[in-house]
C-alpha cells in the first residue's frame, strides 16, 4: 500500500542545550531548546499535514512515498518512506522516563550484524551517533544506515538504504520527513523495547478491507 503525500513546511529541528552568559557566569537552560524532530506530541503546535499512523505521525512532503504494510485488522508492519533511490525505514518504540535506549539498541544491532558476517562501525552523524554497515544480500553488498533520536519514554529508529546510506547529504526530503515526524506515546505503561502500536487511518482500513474482500469474491 502507497500513500504519495503532498508537499508541506516542515521545518529542521534539533534537541539541545544552550548556554548564556549573564556577567562571567554562564546560565545554562534546563529545558532543550528544540530545532529538529521527531517530536513527542506534546511538542508541536502547528498545521503541517501528517499522515497520522497512532503512534507515529508522518508529515507530508513532496515526492515522497509512505509505504505502509499492514495486516487485514489495520494493523501496521512495517513503515518506509521512499524517494527515488533511496528509502527510510522507521521504527518507534517504548523507552524509560529517566534514560534514552539508543545507545544499547545500537550496540546489539552491531553486534547481530557481525555475528551475520556483516561490517559495521559507529560514526558520529547528524542524528548523534550512528551505525553504518554494509549487509550481503543476493543482489550484492547493500549499506545501511541505522540511526536513532530519544525523545521522552519513545526511541525513533531509522534505517536509511540506497545512496543515502552513505552520503547523508543526500537525504533532502527524507530528513524533511525525518525531522518533521511526531511521536504520540501514549500514557499506558509499556515493556521498554517494546514497538509502540501502529495503525492505519481508519477510512484507509475500511477500503483496504473492502479490496481485499472483492479479491477473494472474485476468487471464490
């Protein structure tokens, strides 16, 4: 299932800290200042048009396909964003209140693939620190990039793949959607780790659903 979004203003955003000076004494913010997403819900205020998947809100940018897998119920699989050659896979999940979870995710999916005989090394990128690999597939080497943003009790994981995955630069309207991307969390307790709910807008479901039945009428 594809979804092909219109353009919308989704501005680049970035957590941090910012310092002043007041007389000799620097004053340093206890709230990060944020300039780029993803965004925990509470966060955004704003008319950009998202493609709203419960817990993951996708914004509408130009040329860029949301490709969606889901089951009959609605319930979503799997999330990849696609703009010519390259593609971008997303994942969100629940974390700690008191600490981010990337850093160890990041550390077991290297390890997984070096037991796999895949390459893998951490870089320093624009997201923190990433992993980039390069897996054998059947149609030869393939280079990911695994990166990963903590927000408050969620951790986003991206999988960049295609040129991309080795220049960052590249990414254009992928870091558009990237950067724009809002999380809803949600106040249920949840097992860190665990993948937070993805679903398709209902009017969505209810075509899909409709398809599939015509389907297997026109089988029977």
């Amino acid at each position: 299932m594809i979804f092909s979004r219109k353009r919308a203003d989704a501005g680049r955003h970035t957590r941090d800290e910012r310092s002043a000076g007041v007389g000799d004494q620097a004053v340093e913010e206890s709230t990060p200042t944020l300039e780029r997403g993803p965004y925990d819900i509470s966060e955004v205020n704003d008319d950009v048009q998202r493609l709203d998947l419960g817990s993951l809100h996708i914004p509408a940018v130009a040329e860029v396909e949301v490709r969606v897998q889901a089951d009959p119920q609605g319930v979503v699989q799997q999330v990849v964003l696609v703009h010519g050659e390259n593609a971008l896979q997303l994942g969100v999940f629940a974390a700690p209140r008191s600490e981010g979870i990337w850093g160890e995710v990041r550390e077991e999916i290297r390890q997984s693939l070096l037991r796999d005989g895949a390459s893998a090394q951490e870089v320093d990128g624009e997201y923190g620190v990433e992993l980039h690999a390069q897996v054998h597939t059947a149609d030869g080497p393939t280079n990911l990039r695994f990166v990963g943003i903590d927000g408050p009790r969620w951790m986003v994981r991206g999988v960049f793949q295609g040129p991309v995955a080795v220049d960052p630069a590249t990414a254009g309207p992928l870091a558009e959607c990237l950067d724009g991307l809002v999380v809803d969390r949600g106040q249920e307790a949840k097992p860190v780790r665990e993948p937070l709910p993805l679903r398709l807008p209902r009017e969505i479901a209810d075509q899909a659903g409709d398809e599939s039945a015509a389907a297997e009428a026109r089988q029977a």
